[in-house]
C-alpha cells in the first residue's frame, strides 16, 4: 500500500510565513492537547461510557463483538478498542485517555493538512464535538473525529491509490450506525469511480473493494439487531421531522444565545435553526460547484433522514458534524464565487465562535462539578451496607449503574435477584430492571418497599424531582445521602444527581 502525502510549502508562501504558520500550529495544537487533558482528568464517566466498558470487562472479545455490541445498536469497535485498552491495564478512571489520545491526532490531522485557511483551523478545535464532547466524553464517536478528516486527506487520490481510503472508509463503517450510512456511500461512490476509471481488473482496486466490503458486513454483521433488543420500547421519541431538525441543529446552532446557561426556547432555538439552515445552503452551493455532488449531498441527506425515521439522540449531530466536516474540507477548492466564499468563511467563523463558548463554559463546569456521582455514590453504598448486614438495596434508573464500575460486584436486590453479574445493563426485552423506566415504575418499586434506593433524578416523576425529601418521607423513607451531580450539553447542565434513600425509622423521615 503506497500513499502519498504532499509537505511541500503551498505555492506563494514565504519561509518567513511558513515559519510563522509553523509556530501557530504547534502552540494551538500544545494547547488543545493540555485541554482536552485537563478536563478529561476532571471528568468523571457517566452512564453511556460506563456500558461500554464493562461490556469490555467482563465479556471475552468473541461474546463482546458476537453478542452483547448489537444490542447496544453500534458495530463492536469501541467494544474492542475498550478490551484491548482493559486487557492491557487501564483503568475505569482513565478512559478518557483513549478519546483524547483519538481527538488530538484529529486535532493535528485539521491543524496540517484541512485546506481552510489557518484561523479557521485552529477554531475548528474550540468547536464543541472537538473541544469537548468527543474529547473528553469517552464514547467511540471520537473515532470519528479522527478518520473523518483522514478519509478527506485521501479523498482526492482514491482512485490512484485505493487501498489506504478502503481501509479508513471501512473502519469508519465500525464506529456507530450513522458512520456506517456515510462510510457504505464512500465505499459505492469509491466502486462507480473504479469502475469509471476501468480499474476493477487492478489487483489494487480489487483488493481495495474487497478490503472496504469486508469491513462493511462485518460493521453490519455486528450490528444486525437481535429479536429481543428491547432498548427501543424503552425510549420516548419525537415526531420524525422534529428529531431531524433538532439532529442538524445539534450539529450546528442550536440556538443565536451560546453564551446562555439557561435552556432557551422560542425564537433563541427558531434563530439557531435558521442559522443551522443557512449554513447547510452555503455548503450545497459549494458542492454543486464541484464534481461530487451526488455524493456529498447524499451523506448529510441521508444521515438526516436516518436521524427521523430510526432514533437520535443528541450527541449524534456530531457524527453530522464530522461529516459535514469532510463535505467542506474535500470540496473547499470548488469555484464558487467570492460573496459565497466570503458567507462560507463567516458561517464557519460564527460557528466556531458559538460552540467555541459552550465548549469552554462545559469544560471549565466539568472541571469544578461532579458530571457523573457514581463514585462517591459507590462507596455510601458500600458503607451502607456494612453497616445494615442483611439489608437490600435497589437501583432506579440507569445513573445509578453509573456505581458499578467502582463496586466489586453488582449489589441490587432488583436486578437478577442480587446476582454478582452481570454488572453492565441488558437490553434483552426479557429484562425486568428498566435502565429508561417509566415514572409509574417508580410507585411499583415503592411497592416492593426494599430497604434502600438508589434513585437517578432524572427518571423520577415530577412531585418526587420537586420535593425529594419530602415525597420520599410520604413514602416512608428518608434521603440518606444526596449526590449532586451534572451532565453538560452545549453549556447547558443536565441534572445528574443520585439519591440514596432508607427505610425510615422511629417516625424519623429526614436525614441529611
């Protein structure tokens, strides 16, 4: 496999320009890196990063890819990278190490090689999927921070030079379902152009379509959805048109007021989408100036349409992201007029700005605030239980798993009995315990009347969020312990807190 990289100083540049180009590279790239570090140091892991890795764990790598990666609804290469990294002693607290590790060659990947001009460059690491959500939360959508902009940087030879693009475009089909509709037109576009070329009796290019197939059923072949996945029955969705739109708006503005630390609605979010709109016009004037525009229209269209039609959740939109990323970076030398080159620079400008201030207002959160209670969450129980020996305790709510990586076995009576494993959550649509429980399923755990509680916040009902305590001692139970906790989305703070609740006892109801 043979490709070739360009380091030659672009055409017009001076030594003295380089240099200074140079200088601002490495300096932007040294503090990115001390960022993203700094806070993934502070970080500590919630419920989504938790699953996956005690999947990894606790699974050999055959039944983490064979079986237990579908019903998470992804292809199993987060699972395995997650093994690997475990196998090899890294532990729970640091798995921010390997999404950072990702998202700072991603960095340098924009800082050298993406043709925008070099500001735009460095901005484009203060953008929020960069600077902190794909960063620093430990999810294998950082993988696509990384191989998006390299399958860009080998966009413009694949067909001189197949085999290093079918590899990127088919690990990327591995990462999640919406990589796997963006790597799967690659691949198609990739065959049309081959075979435009009368290349397909190359051994090369056979050898390259062989390579991004494989890798594309066995990004399906893992991901194919089991029977009794019950996972959707347990989601509340919106209406199609209304997840799309707010998909595209997760990946661009969601609202004209990024500085805001208070959820906005009405026309702040109407004014986002209009910008998210415009944006996304400027980008299909670009590409129909170009030669690829079937394809670089079907990517986004086609992630959009899957983000109504199937599931999306937030954090999704930056999948959006990174491939509108691509679309910008591989078709930046089009001819396009100057006013539209113009709008295009100050789109991605306004941008950077916009995410670049929720990026900084969520690290700097994250930084001085708990994301996630399960650690100190894990040791109350502990305590709890060595001191009521024989006393049960159940869990509501899939924040209160975020306890079992720093306990040694699973310890709630209402998940398999009490059983020590498995500690992750199964999505099996026979399992009982609901990781996304419904709030009537509140009282029916009431009804159980076990011991303690672990309770999530955010999936108890409204009278028990507005008066904890006090809906808790109507109940007969008291607040043992309080986890204050916080998740961040865009500057926005997402209420994480644990509660740990006892039986009450001598009519006493409150405790601090």
């Amino acid at each position: 496999m043979e490709t070739r990289v360009n380091f030659e100083r672009p055409a017009g540049q001076t030594a003295d320009t380089a240099r200074c180009n140079l200088i601002v590279q490495v300096l932007a790239l040294v503090f990115y890196a001390t960022w993203v570090i700094w806070v993934g140091m502070h970080h500590e892991a919630w419920f989504d990063e938790m699953q996956a890795w005690l999947l990894a764990r606790d699974n050999t790598l055959v039944t983490l890819i064979g079986t237990y990666a579908r019903y998470e609804g992804t292809p199993g290469l987060w699972h395995a990278i997650l093994w690997l990294a475990i196998h090899t002693g890294l532990p729970f607290g640091a798995i921010w190490v390997l999404s950072a590790g990702f998202a700072i060659v991603a960095a340098a990947l924009v800082l050298w090689r993406a043709p925008f001009p070099l500001p735009l460059r460095v901005g484009l690491l203060a953008t929020w999927y960069f600077g902190y959500q794909y960063s620093v939360v430990a999810r294998g959508y950082c993988l696509d921070l990384m191989l998006l902009p390299m399958a860009a940087i080998l966009f413009a030879d694949r067909v001189r030079w197949p085999l290093g693009y079918a590899v990127v475009i088919g690990i990327i089909a591995n990462i999640n379902a919406f990589s796997f509709l963006a790597s799967g037109l690659l691949g198609l576009e990739l065959l049309v152009r081959l075979a435009l070329a009368r290349r397909l009796g190359d051994r090369r290019a056979l050898a390259a379509l062989a390579l991004a197939g494989g890798f594309g059923l066995f990004a399906m072949w893992t991901a194919w959805q089991p029977a009794d996945n019950g996972f959707m029955a347990q989601v509340t969705r919106m209406n199609p048109v209304g997840s799309a739109v707010v998909f595209v708006a997760n990946a661009l503005f969601d609202r004209v007021t990024p500085w805001s630390t208070v959820r906005q609605t009405g026309v702040d979010v109407v004014l986002g989408m209009a910008l998210s709109a415009a944006f996304l016009a400027l980008i299909v004037r670009l590409v129909l100036a170009g030669r690829d525009r079937a394809l670089m229209l079907a990517m986004p269209i086609s992630l959009i349409v899957f983000s109504g039609a199937v599931l999306a959740s937030s954090w999704h939109g930056g999948v959006l992201f990174t491939v509108l990323l691509f679309v910008l970076w591989t078709q930046w030398a089009n001819p396009v007029d100057r006013p539209t080159r113009h709008l295009l620079f100050g789109a991605l400008a306004l941008l950077e700005f916009g995410q670049g201030m929720q990026t900084v207002h969520s690290g700097l959160y994250d930084v001085s605030h708990a994301y996630s209670a399960g650690h100190p969450a894990a040791d109350a129980i502990m305590a709890w239980r060595a001191d009521h020996p024989g006393a049960g305790i159940s869990a509501f709510g899939g924040q209160s798993f975020e306890t079992q990586p720093w306990l040694p076995r699973n310890v709630f009576d209402n998940y398999h009995g009490g059983a020590p494993h498995p500690q992750f959550v199964r999505w099996n649509s026979d399992e009982t315990w609901h990781a996304l429980p419904h709030p009537q399923e509140w009282n029916a755990l009431l009804a159980t009347h076990p011991d303690a509680i672990l309770a999530a916040m955010v999936w108890l009902p409204a009278p028990v969020k507005a008066d904890p305590a006090g809906q808790a001692c109507q109940a007969g139970y008291s607040v043992a312990h309080r986890f204050p906790a916080a998740m961040q989305w865009r500057g926005l703070s997402i209420d994480n807190t644990l509660f740990l609740l006892e039986r009450a006892k001598n009519g006493s109801c409150f405790r601090s």
